[in-house]
C-alpha cells in the first residue's frame, strides 16, 4: 500500500508541477523582465532615446525594461544578438536606419537579414544632424570650412560616430555637393567622438543633434550647419546645409523597435500599440523634445516601408563615395 501511494504521490506532483509550468507559460506578456539591446556605446543619442523608451514602455507594460548596451561594428553586435534571440518578446532591439538600410549598403555580408530576421513594431523618434567644429578651430561658418578644404585637399579631418553610420553618409553627401575633400575619422560611437572633437583632436564632427546640443548651448563647441531640409526648432539660429548654398540636402535619422521575426501576434501588437500610446502622449514628446528628438509616429508597415526605400539610396551613396567595410 504504501508503496502504492508513494507511486501516486509521485505522479500527481509530476502532473501538478506540469499543470504549473503550463499555467506560467500561458501568464499574459510580459510576467517578467524585458531586455532592450542597444547596440550603441553608452552616453550617445541611440542611447539616450533608448533609455527615455525604456522608462515609457515598463511603464506601459507594468514591467521592467532592462537596457542592455551591445556596442560594435556599426551596430552589428547588438542586431546580430537580437536576431538570434528566441521569438518570445523578451528580447527586443531599438536602432536606427544605420542596422537597416546602411550596414547593408557598406558590408559584402552580414551575419543577419535586415528584412527576414527582424519584425518592426513601429518608429520612436527622428533626429537631425549637425556640423560641429571645435572652438579653437578657424571654422565659423559652413562656407569657412568650405572654403580651407578647397585649398587643402584632404588635409582636413572630420569626425563621424563610425563608418557606414548616417554620420559618414551625411559627411560623404555633403563632400558630393560641396566638392569637397576631407579625411574621415571614425569613432565607435558619438561619445568618443564628441570627447576628441572638445579636445582638438579632430576639427569638424558630423553628429546627432541630440549629442551635440548640450555642448553648443555651453558654448564648447560651434555649430556650423544642420543636414535637414528646414532648421532644427532644437538650434532655430543654425542655417541648414541647404540655405548655406547646397539645394535640396537633406537627411536624418530614425529610431524604430524591432524583435526577432516571429514574435508571436499577442506580443507584436501590444508593443506597436504601446509605441502609438507613448508617441501620443504629451509629456512624453515634451521629454523626448527636451533631448532633442522629435516624437515619430508609425507602425510596422512605415517601417518596413522606409527601409525598402531608402536602402537603395544609401547603395548609391556607398558606391558613388567608395564606403566600404570588411
């Protein structure tokens, strides 16, 4: 008899302990911590927006959002992590068209598909970039800087937060319609190049308007230009490449939220309501406004369709500039 029981006993925990294990896989997402990779160094503007995100969707989601800084290879690392990742929510990917439709214009091979290894779940914000110079340089205008690189060919560096990242393609765009010539130095990351630009190590960076306004508003730094087609509400005094002589320039740079492809629907569709209800809230554009973004708004559809347009631009770019990496 007891040896009986036993055996029963043992079977009913085998059959409860399954029972439980089913009753917490189906908890509603998410019923624990959520990762947010980004693939950016700390203190930059991925790194900004991706903080001020994190905070919005824990609070959204009544969970927490762990921030998980995966720097390297022009966002290689964080992506490539992200899209190995289980398709289960619990590991989500914020970056920019850099990861998107850049990385695929400048690398042979990537260790991940842009299109079949990621799900977008909607846009966060935009920002403008803007051509920066150090203090002690000679450069106080966009045409002062024009001008020197005239009479020195490729003697003058400039600073970009990495190749094949929208800082180099804005620098590589503008060389093409200045007919220029300048020497690029990449960083890994807007911090560090930020950080040699306040030093003199490099003369002109071109940065996130994001990075750089705390700098320019202390009076650090100059700034010259912005790449949009209209002024930065952000620095309203800064003319824009194109007013300064160059028509039609224009670009910038978008942050989105991606997961593994395969999210299951439950998941997807909570995160882009999530995101629509953050992008929709007025304190929470004013915190993004105060650091210098713009709240974007748009689902999965406009995300996918702005990758499929702008990869083949930024191909053109890459091939017309020679930008290329291992």
């Amino acid at each position: 008899m007891r040896i009986v029981f036993r055996k029963t006993l043992a079977a009913s925990c085998a059959a409860l302990g399954v029972a439980l294990a089913g009753i917490a896989s189906a908890a509603p997402w998410p019923n624990r911590p959520v990762q947010l990779v980004v693939p950016y160094p700390p203190g930059g503007a991925g790194d900004i927006i991706s903080r001020l995100l994190a905070k919005k969707l824990g609070e959204k989601l009544h969970q927490s959002i762990i921030v998980e800084n995966k720097a390297g290879a022009g966002t290689i690392v964080g992506a490539q992590a992200v899209a190995r990742a289980k398709p289960d929510g619990y590991t989500l990917l914020i970056s920019s068209g850099t990861t998107f439709t850049m990385n695929p214009a400048v690398y042979a091979k990537l260790p991940y598909d842009p299109v079949k290894d990621f799900q977008p779940l909607g846009f966060v914000a935009r920002a403008g970039l803007v051509v920066v110079a150090n203090k002690q340089s000679p450069f106080t205008s966009l045409a002062s800087l024009v001008n020197a690189a005239r009479a020195h060919p490729g003697q003058i560096s400039f600073g970009s937060f990495g190749v094949g990242t929208v800082s180099q393609f804005a620098a590589e765009m503008f060389m093409d319609a200045s007919k220029i010539r300048m020497t690029h130095i990449p960083y890994k990351g807007s911090g560090p190049a930020m950080n040699d630009l306040l030093g003199g190590q490099v003369p002109v960076l071109f940065d996130t308007i994001v990075s750089s306004m705390p700098q320019i508003k202390a009076g650090k730094i100059r700034a010259l230009a912005v790449t949009t087609a209209h002024r930065s509400a952000f620095l309203p005094e800064v003319p824009t490449i194109a007013e300064s002589g160059y028509p039609g320039f224009n670009i910038d740079t978008w942050i989105a939220l991606f997961g593994p492809r395969g999210l299951p629907a439950e998941v997807s569709n909570t995160l882009t309501k999530a995101l629509a209800a953050i992008a929709a809230d007025p304190e929470t554009q004013k915190q993004f406004k105060a650091s210098g973004f713009e709240p974007a708004d748009g689902g999965p559809q406009a995300v996918a369709d702005t990758i499929a347009s702008e990869t083949p631009r930024f191909m053109e770019i890459a091939k017309r500039a020679h930008i290329r990496t291992q």
